[in-house]
C-alpha cells in the first residue's frame, strides 16, 4: 500500500512539474513572438520616412473600417443575396421555356411519327 502511494505521489510530482514546463515553454513562446513582432514594426524612429509611416496609418485605418464596417457587409450581404435571387428565378424561367419548348418540339415529332407511320396501332 505504501508503495503505490509513494508511485501515486510521484506521478503527481511528475505531472505537476511537466503543467509547469508546459506553462514556462507558451509563456516564453509568448514572450518570443512579441519580441518578433517588436523587431518587425517599423515603430522605431528613421526606420521609415513620414510619408510611408502615413500611407501606413491611412492603410491600417482604412482595414480596420472595412473589417469593422458591419453595416456595410449586411447591406453588401443583402445586395448579393437579391441579386442571386434574381438569378435563381430568371434561370428557373428559362428552365420552364426550355422544358415547354422541348415538349411541344417532342409532340409535333410524336405526331409526324405516327402520321408517317399510319397511327399509333
């Protein structure tokens, strides 16, 4: 009995030390890639010249509307949606013409055959 619980004891000992590995190694993976984003901004002075830093700005500004200009996406989003609606229907009429067309096409046929052929017996 004592011998599993000094193993039980162990494996939680273990187990606790492998969770703290664990969390150091993202915390510093964390910490590495910020660095790496620091060192990859252009944020430091004479990096970049002030119109480029502008052009920049302008960019990061106009992303971020569009990204967050939900109104712009729905109305955008319904447009699409009527537009294809419009479609659907327009495709399914000519579906419908086509289908009429081929059917009277198809009777005149079947009556031509039988008038050549003397009658359907």
């Amino acid at each position: 009995m004592a011998e599993s619980s000094i193993a039980l004891s162990k494996d939680e000992a273990l187990l606790k030390s492998f969770k703290t590995q664990l969390k150091d190694n993202v915390l510093s993976m964390l910490v590495n890639f910020e660095e790496l984003i620091k060192l990859v901004s252009p944020k430091t002075p004479g990096q970049i010249t002030n119109n480029t830093e502008q052009e920049l700005n302008a960019y990061e500004m106009q992303e971020y509307q569009i990204i967050y200009d939900h109104s712009f996406v729905e109305e955008e989003m319904d447009r699409q949606s009527e537009s294809m609606d419009a479609k659907v229907v327009e495709c399914d009429e000519a579906l419908i013409k086509i289908v009429r067309d081929l059917e009277d096409e198809l009777l005149d046929l079947e009556d031509e055959y039988y008038e050549k052929s003397g009658g359907p017996y």
